[in-house]
C-alpha cells in the first residue's frame, strides 16, 4: 500500500507534455496572443518609422516636454518615464501571479490569470522604453559621447540599447515558458528556468535606467540648472529598483514557500544588497544607501499590502536590507571610498556577515522558516565571495555613474566573470540535497473542528529511524497550498513541535479536504525530503487522490515530485539540461550586454588629462 501511494505521488500523466492541464497553453490563446503582439508591434514600428521620417511630430513634442519637466534630453525623459511605469506594472503583476499560485495552484489558461496581463504588458513597457530612447534621437544626433551608430546619421543611447536587450530577454521567457511546458510539463516553482529568464531581464533592466540617466545627464544643456527634489528621488528609486530587482529571486521564501535550500536566502540577499547599496553610496553620496533600502521597503510595502489585505493573496515578507545599509554606510566614512573597488570589496565582505547577522534578526522574527544555528557555517561559506565579488561588481556600476575611470578591461571583465562563478559554485553547491533512503514517517490524525466545511486534522509524527534528522533541523513543517481562497488565503504552515527523538506533534489545525495540498517538509542540512499527508486529485494531469487517513506510514521522497506533480518524470534528462543550457547562454549574453554597456560609457568619459573636469564620488 505504501507503495502505491508513492507511485500516485510521482506519477503524472504524459499529456501534460502534450499540451494538456498541467502542459502548454491553449491553442486559440497562443494565436490570440500572437496577433495582439503582431498588431501592437506593427503599430509601434509604424509609429518609429513615421516619427524618423519627420512624417509625425506628436512623439518628438511628448519627449521635449518630459525633457523640460525632468531637465534631462528628450531621449532620457519619456524613455525612464516609460521604464518606471513599466518595472512597477511588472512587480505587482510578478508578486500578484505568485501569490495566485500559491494560493490557487495552476492557470486555466495563460489569459485566465488576471496578474499574467500587467507581468507582459510591464515586460513589453521595458522593451518600448528601450526602443524608444534608440528611436527619439534624429538628423545624426548623439545622444551622448557614448553613443552607437544604427545608420550613417542614426545614433542610439547605450542605456536603451541595453535596455531593450533586457526587454527582449524577459519577453523570450513568455513564449519560451509556454514551450517548455509542453516538453516537461509545468515546473510550479519561480526557480524554473524560463521564468528566470523574465524575472532576470525585468530586473537588471534597472541598470539599463541607469546607465541611460546618465548619459542624458551628461549631455543635458549647460542651462538646464540644477537637479530638484524630483529628480533626486527618481535616482533614490532607481537604486531602489536595482535592489528590488536582484531581491525577486527569493520570493519563493518570502511567501514560505521556498523549494530549495535555506542556505540560498542569506546569499541572494546579500548578493542583492551589494550590488545596489554599494552602487548608490559611491554615486549618490552620504545616507544614499539607507535611503534606497527604504524606498525599496516602501514600494515593495505597498505591493504587498495591496496584494495580501487587498486582493485577499497569501502573504508575503521581504528583507529589508537596513543591516547592510548600515554596513556600507559606515565603511563609506572610511578612507577606503576613495578606493571605489576596493570598497566595494570590503563593503561586500561586511555585507555577507555583520549585514547578514542584523538582517537575520528580522527573518527570525516575521519569516515562516527563521534562520538555524546549524545553518550558519554553510550560509558564510556560500554568501561570504558572493557578497564580495558582487560588491566589487556594485563599486564599478557606481564608478560608470560617476565618470571614474574603471580598472583595466581584464580586471574588470575578470571581476563580472569570478562573480558569474562565484554565483554559479554557490548555486551547485545549494542545489546538492539527499533523501533518506529507508526512512518512513507514522502519522496518527485527529480530527479538530472543520474549517468552512472542510476537514481539518492535528497530527502526531513519528520518523523512522527516529534520528534520520538531528536536533536541530532547519525546519520539520506542514505545508498547506493551493487550496483556493479564501480557506486560509490558499496557504498553510505550521513548524512542528518536538516532543521527542524523531517525534513531532502539531501546534495547530491542518487542512486535509478539497484543493488542498497539504505534506510535511523536512530540511535539515543537505537532507532536503517530504512526505504527502493529503494531495487532492487533479484529473487533468492524471494524478490520484493521497488521501489523510486517521493512521498511516509513508517514505520521505523527493520533495520535488510533491510540489511538482505537474511535471512529466518521462522526459530525458539530457534534453532538460540542454534545455537549461541554452537559457543560461541568453543569461550570460544579456550579463555580457549590460558589462559592455558599463565600460563603452566609461571608455566615453574624459581623460585623465582632464580629470579636473570629471565629478568625483560624493563624499
């Protein structure tokens, strides 16, 4: 019988590669889309070829008086203005689409999810920014000393090129996801590969916005007077927008609902805030870093409020980085500024340890999953040279903002290329999980009060061995999920109490009825294991009711083929890694992009025979 079970739990059925519930989308959506972005990119081509043909003035008119209102060229003005527009439309549509997941599981369709809508029309904001910064320039203007040459008198900001490179790259994830599901069927996690694809490109576009300010900043009228308030806070936004950029790849554990080990949290946190509050400090002077963690706060505040309380979603916390403001802050007042990579070097180093210990304190007291004693040796090991390099990487984006000369092409190329391995063998190693092999857990269920008429039950465990873990794990929970609002806003967690070796109990209630999916998840270490308690039936994927009954004994599996079940386990590993392979190249194109980027506008500036006239980091 034990077996049985375990077959219905790994098992799914192969039409989800060929398109079904659990696989592709539609067909008629697919061509309903196809025409929608076919008639609006036609539309929008049209609009840039008539503009350059002088055959239109609306668009140049628009521009100048952004340009008036923001003292920036009319290519930098209405481009950022698009951007911002488009970035945030992306972020709540991103954290919204989550939460419905969560909460709801799996689309009826790509247009049946309603976050789906502001996630691509962000996403092709991001991509019209960029293009329209390239197009706005006319009759061989440059758009800065940095500029590219399209056609003999057509000359594109490098800031939107890298901008609608970005773009793009997140564009590919919509229809490349929809085809990957169809090959392995839907991998329910922000983890999957194609999705990383949107997440990335909306992300680091926020570098994009940035370089593009400053080349228009560099090229605005000696008349234009100076930056106000406004302006100021655009810039404070920006960083904010880096850091929240690099922060999307938590959401899954800023939800409760991480799929991969905790190790990951403390090193993508501080990977982020290295890379933004190192970037900010070095251009924008004193307090600039803690000013941009809170303007993350704020707009990250008020997505999740309007996602949670508002649209009734699962919940979602977020880092708050305060830790390592603090930490750049403080070195910054040191003599190490005047030495930017060497700065954010140490900055880093401080980051990855006395930022990641004070931001701790806040995931311990508001996460789902706080941070293990036992966690911290392994954390360190993966977060300290990633916090390091990647400050390093934040210190250079801050150079090219202030017209510093950065270091040596091999140097700096070679600092983004540690960093990518850097990032790449902390990954691998966070990756590496086990599975007890001949271990098992006895549930004995007692009913409790049902919950708008569904069943819910406390549980009493019992692991077989009993010390299959140590005692202290990183976490021996039950998670509820995908039980439709508005039970418990489709999400349920409850770290179970230890009353023994190997014997744990419930501190409250657990849904077992309807949609629910509910499993216990154990973490400790490298062991990275659950057991099914109850998973609904899901006829559209083939997959069979794990019914809770009042008694029963069930192994530990791969936690992946019971968050998953929608993913096909027919399909050869060789074609998923190449699969994988492939998005990583466009990865480590569009990286390549944006370090180009960097250095073609620093190459641009001034040489150090005039470094009289180059602005210096703010003290």
């Amino acid at each position: 019988m034990t077996v049985g079970l375990f077959d219905q739990v790994s098992s799914v059925s192969v039409l989800a590669a060929e398109g079904s519930e659990g696989g592709g989308a539609a067909i008629n959506e697919i061509i309903g889309l196809a025409a929608t972005g076919g008639v609006v990119t036609a539309v929008l081509l049209w609009i840039g070829w008539m503009h350059r043909q002088h055959k239109i003035t609306w668009l140049r008119k628009l521009a100048d008086w952004s340009g008036h209102r923001f003292k920036r060229p009319s290519w930098v003005a209405l481009p950022v203005a698009m951007f911002i527009s488009s970035i945030i439309c992306a972020l709540f549509g991103f954290i919204w689409d989550v939460s419905l997941h969560i909460g709801n599981g799996r689309d009826d369709g790509a247009l049946a999810n309603p976050a789906h809508y502001f996630i691509l029309i962000g996403l092709f904001g991001i991509f019209v920014a960029g293009c329209t910064a390239m197009v706005l320039p006319l009759d061989g203007e440059r758009p800065g000393p940095a500029a590219v040459r399209i056609t003999d008198d057509w000359y594109a900001p490098v800031g939107g090129i890298v901008m609608a490179g970005c773009g793009l790259y997140a564009l590919l994830g919509f229809p490349l996801d929809d085809v990957w599901h169809r090959i392995f069927g839907q991998d329910v996690t922000l983890w999957g590969p194609t999705h990383l694809m949107m997440i990335g490109g909306a992300g680091f576009s926020t570098l994009a916005a940035l370089y593009l300010e400053h080349e228009g900043r560099k090229a605005r009228p000696a008349d234009a007077g100076p930056d106000g308030i406004g302006l100021k806070f655009v810039q404070y936004l920006a960083f904010a927008g880096v850091l929240i950029g690099a922060s999307v790849y938590q959401i899954e554990f800023d939800f409760g609902v991480p799929q991969f080990r905790e190790v990951f949290q403390p090193m993508l946190i501080a990977a982020a805030a290295a890379l933004a509050l190192i970037g900010a400090r070095i251009f924008m002077g004193r307090g600039a870093a803690l000013i941009a963690a809170l303007v993350a706060i704020g707009l990250r505040g008020i997505v999740a409020f309007i996602v949670a309380p508002v649209l009734d979603a699962p919940v979602n916390w977020f880092p708050l980085y305060l830790g390592g403001a603090i930490v750049v802050e403080l070195l910054a007042l040191t003599p190490l500024l005047k030495r930017p990579v060497v700065f954010g070097l140490v900055a880093g180093l401080g980051i990855g340890t006395a930022g990641i210990w004070l931001e701790s304190l806040w995931i311990n007291s508001v996460y789902a999953y706080p941070w293990p004693t036992s966690i911290w040796t392994e954390a360190l090991t993966m977060t300290v040279p990633v916090a390091v390099l990647t400050g390093g990487c934040g210190a250079m984006v801050g150079m090219v903002l202030t017209a510093q000369k950065l270091p040596r092409r091999a140097i700096g190329a070679g600092l983004v290329a540690l960093t990518v391995l850097a990032i790449g063998g902390a990954a691998a190693n966070g990756l590496r999980y086990d599975v007890p092999q001949n271990a098992t857990a006895a549930f004995s269920l007692a009913e409790a009060p049902p919950v708008n008429g569904q069943r819910y039950v406390t549980a009493d465990v019992r692991f077989n061995p009993p010390d299959v873990i140590s005692d202290d794990p990183n976490w021996v929970s039950v998670l509820g999920w995908q039980g439709g609002l508005p039970n418990e806003r489709g999400q349920f967690v409850d770290n179970l109490e230890k009353v023994g070796p190997g014997h744990y109990v419930s501190t409250k209630p657990m849904p077992v009825a309807g949609e629910w999916k509910t499993l216990l998840r154990v973490h400790d270490g490298k062991t990275f294991t659950a057991v099914p308690i109850y998973l609904a039936g899901d006829p559209g994927i083939g997959a069979q009711e794990v019914p809770a009954q009042p008694q029963f004994t069930r192994p530990f599996v791969s936690e992946i083929t019971i968050l998953q079940r929608e993913r096909s386990p027919d399909i050869p590993q060789s074609l998923w890694l190449i699969g994988c392979l492939v998005v990583l190249a466009c990865t480590l194109a569009m990286i390549a992009g944006i370090t180009w980027g960097g250095g073609r506008i620093n190459n641009s500036e001034p040489s150090e025979s005039d470094a009289e006239l180059q602005p210096s980091a703010q003290a």
